[in-house]
C-alpha cells in the first residue's frame, strides 16, 4: 500500500515549486515553446489546472475547434487536454497563475480530508486498473515531468532532488520492466543494470522483465546516462538520437542501445 502522507505532501511540495517556477517567468518566458509538440508554457502551466479541475469534477470546457483533428493530438485523452489549453489560451499569464494556484490549493485540501479508505480504492489511472493511491502518485510524476519540460523551456535546470522526483523515478520504475521487455525486447536470461549516477536500477528478464534488487552477476548490458536524460527519454521529450552521445554501453552494446531508442512509455 503506497503511503498517503508521502504521496500528498509530494503533491503539495511539487505545486510548489511549480507556483515559484511559473512566478518567476516573464512574460515572453511564458510564450516560450516546450518540448511537447504544439504547447508553449503557457499551455503546460493549462493542462496541469485541466487535470485538477477535471479530478475536482468540473467538466470539460468546450472548443470551438476541431481540437482532435490537431496533429499532436492521437486520442480521446489528448484532445480533453487541448481543449483546456484553448480555454486558458485566452486568458493572461497572471490570470492563468492564479487559477493554477486556487485549483492545487483546493486539490491539496481535498486530499488531506480524503478518508484512507477512500485514498487507497480501487480506481482507473492513466497506468489501467490500480488504486486512487497509484494514480496520485502518477500525478506527481506528471507534474514533475512538466516541471522539468518549463525548466527546460526557459533554461533553468533544477528540481531533480527531493519526494517529488524520488516518487517520479519510482513511478518510472514501475514500468521500467514492461519497457525493458516488451519495448526494448531484452531477452530471456539477460540483465540490464541502469546506471543514472545518483541511482541504479536493475531489470532482470526471467520468463518476464521485472525491476530487481541486484542482478546475480555481471548484467548483460550497463547503460549509463545523466537522470535528467533517463526520464527525458522514458517521458518521450527528446528524440534518442540526440542524446546517445551522452549515453555510454558496458557489455551488449546492440540491446543497449536498442533499450534506449525504446525507453519512452508516457501517453
């Protein structure tokens, strides 16, 4: 059972640090294009209220727009998200600010009134069947993610210490043996060992791929990479090909590379 007061207060430290980030841009900051095809800041700092006010039960505002004809735009989920960043799209950057920081204050008090029971139900998440539990500490990771997509944005690196990123990375890692896998198609009997610098993680293929403690000898392949790069990749930010050169390969250099080029799993 993930643990409720971790995963809140990693929720509260997390809009935090994004309502200091977003306040301290500048205007032109703010028009700034991200990472995720079609969004500027702006409309990042919009679907993160989108998701709180559709969590909170308010309905999805509608658009004028064929939003699901856009080209980054692939499903029913994707264009939800568009149609709240055409609904911010028309306000100021101070106006857009504020319902940020209304919409988490209100988030993060419902949480913390949230019965256990009621935290650690059943519930569909962006990851299927799991528990509200799990889907809220997805919610960490997203916000994380696009912490790191304004950072980079506008060039100021920062935030990968602390609950917020430790609750991101395991999150990554409750996937990382589906990418590993299914994905990277590492075979039966190997061992791959990630080593991010701060942290390792190890995946051993044993019928299926699954995180593990440690490997029971030398891993088939060592991939070693900056974190920042790591969760860029699993997050689908930036194309593989151009960060390779700060990857480096010890053992099987094929699957090793063949994992990296597959590493993003985000929708």
């Amino acid at each position: 059972m993930l643990d409720k007061e971790r995963i809140v207060n990693a929720l509260g430290a997390e809009w935090n640090a994004l309502n200091e980030l977003l306040t301290g841009l500048d205007d032109a900051q703010w028009e700034k294009d991200t990472a995720l095809p079609g969004w500027r800041v702006r409309d990042v700092a919009a679907h993160l209220i989108g998701t709180e006010l559709l969590l909170s039960g308010e309905p999805t505002p509608e658009s004028g727009n064929d939003v699901a004809s856009y080209p980054h735009v692939h499903n029913d989920i994707g264009a939800r998200n568009e149609r709240y960043v055409e609904h911010f799209r028309q306000q100021s950057h101070e106006a857009v600010l504020a319902k940020f920081r209304e919409i988490t204050a209100s988030r993060l008090a419902s949480l913390r009134a949230m019965p256990d029971e009621e935290f650690h139900a059943p519930a569909m998440t962006p990851a299927g069947e799991a528990t509200y539990s799990r889907f809220m500490r997805i919610r960490v990771f997203d916000c994380w993610m696009h912490e790191q997509d304004i950072r980079d944005a506008v060039g100021l690196p920062g935030g990968e210490t602390g609950t917020p990123a430790e609750l991101s990375i395991e999150e990554i890692t409750a996937a990382l043996g589906f990418v590993v896998g299914k994905r990277g198609a590492a075979p039966d009997g190997s061992g791959i060992t990630f080593d991010l610098g701060s942290r390792v993680l190890h995946v051993a293929v044993d019928g299926r791929a699954k995180v593990v403690e440690s490997l029971p000898g030398t891993p088939t392949v060592r991939i070693a990479m900056p974190l920042g790069v790591f969760t860029r990749l699993c997050g689908g930010r930036v194309d593989p090909e151009t960060v390779l050169s700060s990857v480096s390969f010890d053992g099987d250099e094929v699957l090793g590379e063949r994992i990296t080029r597959n590493l993003a799993f985000t929708i």
